[in-house]
C-alpha cells in the first residue's frame, strides 16, 4: 500500500468519526430535524464535490499521440 493511500484512509477514518461525534452533539443541541437538514446538505455537498473532481480528472486524461521520426 502506498504511503498516500494509507494517508487518505487514515483521514478518511477520522473525519467519519468526528463527524459522527459532531452529528450526535449536534442532534443534543440543535434538534433531530435541523441536524437531518444539515446532514442531507453535507451531503450533497459532497457528492457535488465528488461529481466534479471526477469531471476534471476525465477532462485532463487527453490522449497525446507522438510521431516516430522517419530516416
């Protein structure tokens, strides 16, 4: 396993729960309702996010042919 691939899980894995642990104050503090609202937009949010690093990434795979160089 790459050293970058490692980095992302481990981030992934952290942000997951911080963001569980955030949902559930925040469902103590704020309400049910208002923390559905929240979590619905975050996650649209990135989903968006998503959609769009993958437009760009296919955007910049372009095909360069080259010439052979004839005698």
């Amino acid at each position: 396993m790459e050293r970058n691939q490692a980095q992302v899980i481990a981030v992934s894995l952290i942000s997951t729960l911080a963001a569980i642990s955030i949902g559930y104050l925040g469902v103590q503090i704020f309400g049910r309702n208002t923390m559905y609202i929240i979590a619905t937009t975050m996650f649209g949010l990135g989903t968006g996010g998503s959609i769009g690093q993958i437009l760009v990434e296919k955007r910049q795979q372009r095909v360069v042919q080259t010439q052979s160089k004839q005698r």
